[in-house]
C-alpha cells in the first residue's frame, strides 16, 4: 500500500506540473517558435524554427518521418509517434548480444524498416528519397549548413534537434521534445513527458536533500560507456544518478566532462561503496574483472567489504533518460535504503519505461546483462 500511495503521489505531481503548463503557470523559456498556418496542395503547413535557428516549413502533423542521428527515434518513441517512421539507421538493425536502448526493446518492429544510412547520422540521401518521408528529424547537426546540404539532397525538409541531458542541458532537452511534439501533433504527450521526469527528479531531491555530508558515504561509479565501453577507470564526474541523489561522488572534483581516472587516484580516494555501469561487460578485461584481478583494486574497501553493485548503461547511442531515473532510484537504495524503503528497483524501472516507451523492458535488457543490473556484485 506504501508502493501504491508513493507512485500515485508521483503521478499525481506530474499531472500537477502538465496542468500548470498548459494554464500558463510555469514559465516556458523553451517554448516552440512557429508561425501561422496555411495551406499548400491541400496540406496543412507549418513553419517552426529549429535548434540551429533555421525557419523550416513542414506539413502538420506528418504521417511519414524519419530520424537520424542518436537518439532522435528515442525521443519519437517518447512522444508515442514512433509508427510514423517510414526507415531507421542501422543501429536498429543490428543483431548484438547486448542492447541497452529501452525504446529499441520495446519496438523490435524498427528491424523490419528499410534502411536510411549508417547510425549517429551517417545519411544515405537515396535511401532517404526511397524511403519517401514528408519530413527528417536529425540530432547532432553542427551547423546549418549541414542540415541546409542533406534537405538539398533530398528535397525533404530538415528539422535539427538538440539532444540536451537531464542534468546539464535539460532545456535543451525539453525544447527538443516540443519542437517534434508540435510537428508531430504530440504536444499534449510532450508536455506529459517533461512533466514525468520533473516529478521523477523533484522526488529523488525530496527524498536525500536534507542528508547531511557526514552521513553520505563516498562512492565511485565505473565501467560509463563513452562512444562504446571501457574499463573501471571510465567515470563520470557529473554522473547523473548521482547528482539526483546527492550522492557523495568521490570524482566530483574533476569538473562535469566524462573522466579516465588514474589508478592510483582511485586507490588515493579508496571509496566506501562502488557502483559498476554494466556496458563495460562488452570488453574482456572489464571493470569486473578489473576489479576482481588487479591487487591495487583488491585492497579497496569497497572490494574488501562486497560493496560493489551494478547498474544499467545509460550512455547507449547517447543518453537512456529512463535508465538514468532508474538508476538513480537504485543508487539511492544502496546509499540511503531508509529514504527508498519504500521503491522495489526492478518494479520502479519497469515503470519508468512503460511510461517512457510502453513496455516493462527491465528483464529483457537485464538478462542481456547477465542480470547484474540493480544487484550485489560478486568479486
């Protein structure tokens, strides 16, 4: 009962925030540029300014899209608008062992849709043409002229998106969930998307702000993906879960950019508890194995005591927003379990991602893991 009354205090706060928004309440700093309506060959259009500053005119609410570039499809899958894609890049196509993209899982339809090019916006301008869309989403462009040059050789308009985070660039983020839920008629569903991560995040601050230092143990996360896996000494100063938890990062001092910490530094902080991101089980040697070999490791105390736990990659063709709710809430029941005695980590995750992309996918992707996702590691 505890459970229930906590996710509908949850739910209930993000219906709140999407309320205040669509009443004006909440300033919108990220708000969709358009202009008015009107009619071509018996469309309806619309003119909306994009990420880089471009005036681009598009149909309303197009039947036929595609996305490119990392995470782009993501975010279409989070607005529900996912079935109007008419081709994929090949990331989607892929058969691997591992996969830790939650909108993937839960659409294995994507691998039956013809190709567009190769993954992070690698375009094939003819299989785009061939694939007939009314409009190409894009994250990741630079300039411009970039995105000016593929609408040229398509003859299809162009829409840049900023990917943004959850942490550093959540505006970013929002506007971009706007912008394609204004193109795509998904604006109510955007805003219900913003809304479920400001709960999510609101809550988690609740939950551990008030925690004085003294009480905080020091904790290390290794094993972060960066353009593919790497080892223990892969780390994210600003690493997301932990900021939402206020967790006592024992990197934190090396700025907000991803890290690749010197051993001995590691060994200099000797953290009391270490959390392992589990796309470094791609490699051999690993951070397990790291962890579990190397003698400078095995005098941790983290290591010594059996404090060492999993958590699910987030950085996965870019950024997994849900995956980092997740283990967000994971983290703070290891850390602080008398603030999330209420919150089962499997349960909360698989509700993250019905939400997000429509389907529990907590054990399909864990299994891929070995299930050492949310759990003690054995070293």
């Amino acid at each position: 009962m505890k459970t229930d009354r906590v996710i509908f205090g949850f739910l209930a706060v993000a219906v709140c925030l999407v309320c205040a928004m669509a009443c004006g309440c909440v300033d919108d700093s990220t708000s969709v540029q358009t202009s008015p309506e009107h009619q071509t060959g018996g469309t309806e259009m619309i003119t909306v300014t994009d990420a880089l500053g471009r005036e681009v005119t598009v149909p309303k609410s197009p039947e036929r899209v595609v996305c490119s570039g990392a995470g782009c499809l993501r975010y279409l899958t989070y607005l529900r608008a996912q079935d109007r894609i008419v081709g994929v890049d090949d990331i989607e196509q892929r058969d691997t062992i591992f996969d830790a993209r939650p909108y993937a899982l839960a659409n294995p339809q994507f691998k039956d849709y013809p190709l567009i090019g190769e993954f992070r916006g690698n375009d094939d301008p003819e299989k785009i043409v061939a694939a007939n869309p009314q409009v190409i989403f894009k994250t990741y462009l630079t300039s411009p002229e970039d995105a000016d040059e593929l609408a040229e050789k398509t003859g299809i308009p162009v829409i840049a998106l900023t990917y943004g985070s959850l942490s550093t660039y959540r505006d970013d983020m929002y506007a971009s969930l706007r912008l394609m839920g204004h193109v795509m008629d998904r604006e109510e569903r955007a805003e219900e998307v913003i809304a479920f991560f400001n709960a999510a995040i609101a809550d988690l601050n609740t939950r551990t702000e008030d925690i004085p230092e003294s009480e905080q143990p020091t904790t290390y996360v290794g094993g972060i993906a960066k353009s593919g896996p790497h080892g223990f000494q892969s780390t994210e100063p600003a690493y997301p879960p932990f900021a939402f938890v206020h967790a006592n990062n024992v990197a934190g001092e090396l700025g907000t950019d991803h890290a690749d910490v010197a051993q001995e530094k590691i060994v200099e902080w000797d953290p009391e508890l270490i959390f392992v991101d589990l796309s470094t089980l791609q490699t051999d040697p690993n951070a397990v194995t790291e962890l579990r070999d190397d003698p400078s490791y095995q005098g941790l105390s983290a290591v010594q005591a059996g404090e060492v736990y999993g958590v699910l990659p987030y950085n996965w063709y870019t950024q997994n927003h849900g995956s980092i709710v997740a283990d967000a809430y994971y983290i703070g029941t290891v850390l602080f379990p008398d603030r999330f005695s209420d919150v089962d980590p499997a349960a909360k995750a698989d509700e993250i991602y019905t939400f997000l992309v429509g389907e529990p996918v907590f054990d399909e992707m864990n299994k891929a893991f070995g299930d050492k996702g949310f759990t003690r590691l054995s070293i």
